[in-house]
C-alpha cells in the first residue's frame, strides 16, 4: 500500500521533490484547499494499490464545461471561473477542440467556431482556472466532421453496411467518421499535438472517441481487418460468430493502439499530461493503461436503480484500485430524447452524486452550453461539493474494508448470450448486486482479468453470480484462492462455459463446486418449488411433514428466519448437477418439480418432495488465508436464484441469498447496520481514519426515478469493527454534524445515528 502524504506535510519535508510540484503548471502558490495528497512515485501503475506519478491524484472535485458553436462572444467565461471558485474545484475539464475549435488553431481542416473570431475562449478558461490553481484538461470530439472534410478525404467517414457514407443521425449536416482510421490517427493527433504544445493542459480527454453509429465498413477497416485476422468484416452482430468475436477483439486492439498514440503524442509536447479517453476499450486495458480514468454515467433514466452509480465505481475500481476516478454527473434529465438543457430535481442529482462518493468516485459536474437558459443547479451543485470540500479529509480513501466481492466479468457480459432464451448474465449480476444491497453487506467487484493473490485474498468470500465465461486460468486463480483458505458462493453455469462462451463438458470449476454437469439444463420452469428440509441424523435429507415444518431446530442455518414454511418459490432456469463421488452434502433445499397451474383443479404437486439438492453447502478446512482464523465454505446454487431475483424480487429469494452470503463468510461483517429503509452500506480506510458511508436509497418513487423529496430514515443501529490494532479517538457524523454516543468494547464500536436523509458519514478517526 502505497502510503500518501498530504501536500501540506510533503511541501514541508521536500518542496519540489514530487513530479507535479516541479512541473511548470503546478498550482504554486495557490489557495491550498484541504490536503491534497501527493503519493510517492510508484513502480508502473498496475499494481492495485499504486497511484501514478503525477497530478493525477490531487484533483476531488471537477468541472466540465462544455461549449456550443455559439457560446463564443455570448458566454460570460468570469461567471463561469467564479462557479468553479464557490466549488472549490480542483480540477476542469473544458472544450477545445474536434467537431468545434474554440481556439485559433492552425490546423488544416479543424474547424473553427462560426463565433470565435480573433476571440480565444478556450485559452481564456484555461488561464482563469490556472490562476486558481487548477489542472486543467482539454476536451475533444471526434466522432464527427463537415462536408469540406468529407471532401478532402472521402475515406475519412465512415461507411454504413450498406455502403453509404454515414451521416449523423442527430444533426444532418456532419458526417460521422471512422473512429480506427486516418482521421483519428492522423488528423485528430495533429489537433491533440497542437492543444498540448500550446496550452500546456494536463491531458486530453475525448469523447465518443470509440466508433459510432454503427460498425464501419470503409476501405480501411476493410484492409485493417483482413490484413490482421484474413477476414472480411462481419455482417453479423452474433458474439458466437468466430469472425464477429475476432471482430471484437481486433477493434479492442485498434483502440488501444489509438490510446497509445494519442497518449505518445500528449506525453511528447507535455510529460505530466494523458490522453483520457471517454470509456477504455475494456476495463482489463485501463487497468493496463490509465492513470486516471472518469465514468460517464451522467444521471438514471428508465427503471435505473439508484445504486447504479456506486456500481459503476465499483467497476471502474477493480481495474484501477487505488487510482483515481472521477463520476460524471449531469444536472439534466438523461432519458433517450435528450434534453440536453435540462435540470433535474435536487434530491435525484444528490442521490446520484452520494453514491458515487460513498462507493470512491470523485463528483465531476457536467454542463453542456456556457449560455445557461435554466439556472436552478447552480446552488444544488454548491451545496453538493460544499459538503465534500467541507469533508474532503475524510472523502480521501486509501482502501475499501469490506471482506466480500463480486466477479465482474466482462467476457461472460460479452461472449456468453445465456443458456437459453430468457436467460441474460448481466440479470445475474444485476439480482446479486441488489441482494447484497438489501441485505446491507459492503462488498466489491473483483475483473476477472486481475485474480491475483493481492486482489482476492483482502477478501473472504468471492461471488460468482453466473460467471459463466471463465478461463482455465481463472479457474485455476478461483480454485487457488480457495485453496488459501477463501470462501465461494457460486450460481448457476458459472465456469460452465469457456472465455469464449464455448460450453465445457463440465464445470471450470467442478471439483470446487463439488458438483458435475449432467448436461442438462431446465426451463423456463412454471410453477415449481423449493422444499425446505430438517436434517436427519445420517445428514441426509428428510421429506417435511404435511403441514408446515415444525422441527425447526434441526434445519440448516442457511434457512434462518424460514421458520413458518417448509417451500419456497424455485427459480425459473436450473442445471441438472449430481454430486461428485466421494462427497457427501447437507440436503436443506430440494426440487419440488413443476406441476401444472392451470386449470385449477389441477394445481397440486404430482411429486411432492425430492432428494434432488438446490444447495450444495460444505466448509472445506482450516481459513489458513484471506486473513480469516474461521474456514473456508463453499456454496454453489445451481438455480438462477440471482436472476429470477432481479425479475420479480422474492423476498424470499433475498433471504437465502443474504444467509447464504453470511455462512460463506463465516466471520463478523466489518459493519452491521440494523434499522428501517434500503442502504448503501461501504466501509472505507484512509490514512489518520475509517468511515462508513451510508446511503439512503428508500426512494418515494419506488423502482422509477425520479426523486421528488427526501424521506429520511432512521435511527440506525451499527456495530462498527476497528481494524486490527486501532481505536477510536474521535467519531463523527459528517452530515449532521454531531457527535453520537459510542461504546467501544475491544475492537467493536456500538452507535446510532438518528437520521440519514440522503447520505451520511460516519467517520472515525483512528
Ligand atoms: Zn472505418
């Protein structure tokens, strides 16, 4: 772990000594809000806890102004900067050039603003925010250009199936060009080039930078694809087509080759600046590449559950670790008519805003437009990063503390189309992410790209929620892990296919399950059931009688809180599996079959009980790893318990998963939290603290947003675990302000707080 040292103590010690301090475009001398913390350089990026060299890490707050062709001579560019001043802002992010230059550029064939004149409004802001001591990084876009280009170079724009040039679908007049040719290889570096060498700016972040409007059929992809693979660009949009997967992968590597040359160029007219790009080609790239990267996830539209910012994070942080992420946020509506002037409720945005925070993402505001036609963000904005200013010491975290974590894998969300129609993975995941939000479990996600030792074992339990698409050797870093003493609940075909969505004959991970494929896979299934049963003395299962369960006593505790049924509902999919020889199971739930619900006459079980398992539970051996003196279990449901929880919301199902997740623990959570509403619970270290963030989802508009008021919730009770060898000299509650009383017995501290509205702070110092 790379320890940081604020700013104020390190220009103490050794002025000058840190890469950024140096670089001419440092901010000597500028009111110095909070600590800034500057790390030590590291060795190379990748590692998780390692942050970049550089001014990458200094940055909490940012802005993003975007101009429009007519803000030139009509946008008041001081309102702006004495925004960004009553943000304590550290950071903007500001229109130079692309589709519009606001500058003189020299570029050939870079079109400057019908507005500008001899005016400079780009070089404008980018002096007025120097003076306050901000970075600054230059926003381009590419992804579109004139007819005069067209002109010029023909093969610049991109070309539809079809044949056609592609016109832009928004605005009739531009052309959309191919994203892996010339035009971004060539005349956008010249356009990068120039920005750099002539403002300095700390880096160059694009938008839409990756293809747009479709696959592009030019003459260069054409010659591109074939020459590196010997295909003829696909025509199909089939993932399970080889020339569609090679497809894929090859525009992957054509970005990141575009990263890279981009990035050469920023570095070569400035060293302290990067090239940013808006989206990487794939996270395990940032967490190759990026020193810093931001998430456009500017607001909910749809049936958008609230947490989805704080997952986002989360994403972006199982590449990145320690390095710095910034969330967009749009104050406007983001739904698929674009009202791009917009502004949305305060309660939406501050929701929106506290769970990107409480989940490590630094706030970064977005506006598009320097003439405003509504102004009633403006003050929900100030408040929004006048508590985080206010807070920024606590807001600074070194690591997460929490001791579950989710895959993400991105292979299975592109390569695997589900076993069967109705089947998607990222409901999978989607059901799981809620599950562990309810039961109010702080968890991360782990890529499936970085299984190493010093990613997995901070953790005791790994989820696998349907992680169909796994490599041998993610297999064998999973089978690894549990060896070293973790913990495994996995659903569904996790590991049943291969990184390319090719099925296996059985399981990746079989021996861990403990189970074996039979090769057949059920449903849709209408109308079954899951029996509940008590344990006999032989371990294995005994059908309940007639009525519901009476000895309850003798149940597995996974059925915790099951007391008054002796069924519950199935799920919708499940894999046919038999045990491996050798092991022996407990048998707590078992397959009740379909059976007909129509007519009604005919609604009743034909096979009432079964000794078929729906759970496989064991503890296999002493929790020698993941720093855990309790063993290591494993839990495989071969139901699709997650996704069938994401379609209808079982309360039952939320159950099971939730007591599933504490037996394969098997260890006290770093924080409960007991009381009234749906929170986001995270728990966090920093450098002189620890916090828990609790976030208020309890939404009056239910699942659709978006928010009208605030109803807070509360009190909540928590029991807070210190890390090992710490104490408490200090606790507050960030948001109210207040004190709470504390008792602290051993390592456990015991406290209310009284109230949440959106998001509060409990913050320790240690
Ligand atoms: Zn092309």
């Amino acid at each position: 772990m790379a320890d940081s040292i604020s700013r104020r103590d390190f220009l103490q010690v050794t002025a000058g000594a840190v890469a950024w301090v140096e670089s001419p475009f440092a901010r000597a001398g500028a009111g110095v809000q909070g600590a800034g913390a500057a790390t030590p350089p590291a060795p190379g990026v990748q590692g998780d806890a390692a942050v970049a060299a550089g001014w990458f890490d200094r940055p909490m707050r940012w802005v993003q102004l975007t101009l429009v062709e007519n803000d030139p001579g009509r946008f008041d560019p001081a309102f702006w900067l004495d925004y960004f001043r009553r943000l304590h802002a550290d950071a903007a992010t500001l229109s130079a050039g692309g589709i519009v230059a606001y500058y003189p550029t020299e570029v050939p064939l870079h079109y400057r603003s019908a507005w500008l004149g001899s005016s400079d409004p780009f070089g404008t802001l980018v002096a007025g925010c120097r003076a306050m001591g901000m970075q600054v990084v230059a926003r381009t876009d590419p992804h579109a250009a004139r007819d005069d280009v067209r002109a010029a170079h023909p093969d610049w724009i991109a070309v539809t199936k079809t044949g056609e040039p592609m016109r832009h679908w928004a605005n009739r007049d531009l052309w959309v060009t191919c994203a892996l040719g010339p035009y971004n290889f060539e005349l956008m570096d010249q356009i990068h080039r120039e920005i750099v060498t002539k403002y300095k700016v700390d880096g160059i972040f694009s938008n839409r930078w990756a293809p747009q409007g479709g696959d592009c059929y030019c003459i260069h992809c054409q010659q591109n694809f074939r020459s590196a693979t010997g295909h003829e660009l696909p025509r199909t949009a089939d993932p399970r087509d080889p020339v569609r997967r090679a497809y894929l992968e090859w525009r992957k590597a054509r970005l990141t080759d575009l990263w890279k040359h981009w990035d050469a160029t920023v570095r070569a007219a400035n060293p302290d600046a990067r090239f940013i790009p808006n989206g990487p080609p794939d996270l395990k790239t940032a967490g190759e590449l990026a020193a810093i990267q931001f998430t456009d996830n500017p607001a909910r539209h749809g049936l958008t559950p609230p947490w989805n910012n704080g997952r986002r994070a989360k994403e972006y942080r199982s590449v990145m670790g320690r390095r710095p992420i910034g969330g967009i946020f749009s104050v406007g509506v983001e739904e698929p008519y674009r009202w791009k002037d917009s502004v949305q409720s305060e309660p939406e945005i501050r929701l929106w805003v506290a769970e990107g925070t409480a989940n490590g993402m630094r706030p970064w505001v977005t506006k598009f437009s320097g003439v405003l036609y509504d102004r009633r963000w403006l003050p929900m904005i100030e408040r929004i990063y006048e508590w985080h200013f206010r807070h920024e010491r606590y807001l600074r975290n070194e690591a997460p503390l929490a001791r579950v974590a989710l895959l993400h894998s991105e292979q299975s969300a592109t390569y695997h189309a589900g076993v069967a129609e109705g089947d998607r993975a990222g409901d999978h995941m989607l059901g799981m992410y809620h599950a562990l939000i309810e039961a109010r479990v702080p968890f991360e996600l782990v890529h499936e790209a970085f299984l190493t030792p010093d990613r997995l074992d901070r953790f005791k339990l790994l989820i696998l929620a349907d992680a169909a698409a796994l490599s041998d050797a993610q297999c064998a870093a999973i089978r690894a892990y549990v060896d070293r003493g973790g913990s495994l609940l996995a659903t569904f075909a996790s590991s049943l296919f291969d990184e390319t969505g090719q099925r296996r004959q059985d399981f990746g991970l079989a021996d861990v399950l403990g189970v074996t494929f039979n090769g057949r896979i059920d449903g849709p299934m209408q109308n079954s059931y899951l029996s509940l049963d008590t344990e006999s003395a032989t371990g294995s299962a005994s059908a309940p009688p007639g009525g519901p369960a009476t000895a309850t006593s003798a149940r597995h505790p996974i059925l915790h809180g099951f007391d008054d049924t002796s069924r519950i509902l199935n799920g919708v999919f499940r894999i046919d599996v038999r045990p491996r020889p050798g092991l022996t199971f407990p048998s707590p739930l078992t397959l009740i079959p379909s059976y007909p619900d129509l007519p009604m006459e005919d609604v009743f079980p034909r096979v009432p009980h079964t000794d078929t398992r729906e759970l496989y539970l064991r503890d296999h051996g002493s929790g020698a790893g993941s720093g855990s003196s309790q063993g290591g279990r494993v839990v495989y449901i071969p139901w699709d318990i997650d996704r069938t929880f994401w379609e209808v919301l079982s309360v039952d199902h939320g159950r099971l998963l939730r007591n599933a997740i504490a037996w394969a623990t098997n260890e006290p959570s770093p924080v409960d939290v007991e009381g009234p509403g749906l929170l986001d619970v995270t728990v966090w270290r920093q450098r002189d603290s620890m916090t828990v963030h609790l976030v208020n989802l309890t939404n009056p508009m239910l699942m659709k947003g978006p928010l009208r008021e605030v109803i807070p919730i509360g009190p909540q009770r928590l029991r807070i675990r210190l890390p090992a060898g710490t104490h408490a000299k200090q606790v507050r509650l960030l948001t109210l302000g207040t004190s709470p009383r504390v008792e602290q017995t051993g390592g456990t501290l015991t406290l209310t707080v009284p109230s949440i509205d959106v998001h509060e702070v409990v913050a320790i110092d240690l």
